[in-house]
C-alpha cells in the first residue's frame, strides 16, 4: 500500500525530530543536566512544539527516540562489519565492547534514557542486527557457548550501560563489569535456563532464515 502524503510527512518529521534531540543530547556534558527543552529540539529540527508532542507524546518518547537512532547509527553498523571476519568469536566481543564505547560516549543521552526506561532488552535486541549471525557461527567454532542466545548479548550491552558512571572517567569500572559479563559467553560451564517464552528445546532460528532489514530509526 503507497504510503499517503499525511504519514509520509509524519514519518520524516519523527525522523528529523529524534535526530535533532540525538544532537542535542550530544552537546551536553557528563555530569550535566539531562533534561532538554521540547521548544529547543523543536526548533533545531524546524517544527512547532505542537508536533513534537503530537508525534512523542513528551519528552519521555522523544528520548527513547534518540536513544534508537543512536543505536541504529552506531550498534547497527558494527554488527554489519563484525558479520564480515573470519574468526567470529573474536569479532563478536570486539563488536560488543566497541558498541558500549559508542553508547557511552554520549553520556548526556544515555543517563536520560536509563532515567526514563527507554534501554529496554526488546529496544536494543532489535538493533544488533547481524550479530545473531555472528553468535550462531561463534557457536559453530566452539568459541562461545552453544546455549547463548541474541537476548544475552542485548542483555550484557544493557547490564554494562546500567553500571555505567560519570566518575569512571578512564573507564576501568565499565570495562571489568563488561569483561565479567563476556566471560560468561565462553563455553563450558552450568547451562543456562530456556528463556522465558522459549519453547524447551528451541534455539534461536537460523540466522539465514531472518530478515535484515535495519529497524525503523524513529519510529
């Protein structure tokens, strides 16, 4: 069905809204205030204020915008590149601690985003794109444990950003939380639990037999 002029407009004004808050989140600094002005982002992005609680509902909406576009402009790419290597095991870790490095260097949105709940498993399970691939032949190399799923590698980004500090300014604390987390991606050890909602038995499908299509950025 073509897309009418009326959700086409909306669609480009939720995109260039959450851009022009992802800008604005961006330049401020660590420690800061966290909270933006709608009037501001507004304005940044050329619309009323009107619409952007028309197409956010407030700011709590407009942040877990901005924190998707920013996923979808920094952790998207990253699974892409790591699904290229050829020893996945290597690749799949480098690409979750370069994905933290990138989400963390924006200190502003991601403190308003843990403040509001918007770094949800669901959310940043979307957004690792490729790396389901990436775990599957990590597996088949016997280089991570073969009862590892998506979810656990959306659940380590999300349990490293929550340990996240501004006084960790070298990053020493969120690179030992991290490592702790990754190790529990090696093989061996007391199996894990099936997900819940997983059927007994199953795994997570083939990468081959999923789309690939990059999730909306601002929807």
């Amino acid at each position: 069905m073509r897309e009418t002029p009326r959700r086409a407009d909306a669609r480009r004004n939720r995109e260039r809204i959450s851009r022009a808050a992802l800008a604005a989140f961006s330049e401020l600094p660590a420690g800061g205030p966290t909270d933006l002005r709608l009037e501001d982002v507004a304005a940044r992005a050329g619309v009323g204020v009107a619409t952007v609680y028309r197409l956010f509902g407030g700011r709590g909406g407009l942040v877990r915008a901005a924190f998707r576009v920013l996923l979808a402009d920094e952790v998207w790419p990253l699974a892409a590149v790591a699904a290229t290597a050829s020893n996945p095991g290597p690749a799949l870790r480098a690409a979750i601690v370069e994905a933290v490095e990138r989400l963390v260097a924006r200190p502003a949105l991601v403190h308003a985003a843990r403040d509001r709940g918007a770094i949800d498993l669901d959310l940043v399970e979307n957004h690792l794109g490729d790396l389901r691939a990436v775990l599957v032949a990590a597996q088949h190399a016997g280089e991570v444990r073969p009862d590892a799923v998506l979810r656990d590698l959306a659940a380590i980004l999300v349990m490293t950003l929550a340990t996240a500090h501004d006084q960790d300014g070298a990053g020493v604390d969120r690179a030992r939380s991290l490592a702790l987390l990754l190790d529990g991606l090696r093989p061996g050890g007391t199996a894990l639990p099936t997900p819940e909602g997983t059927p007994q038995g199953a795994a997570d499908p083939p990468a081959s037999a999923l789309g690939t299509g990059r999730p909306g950025q601002a929807g």
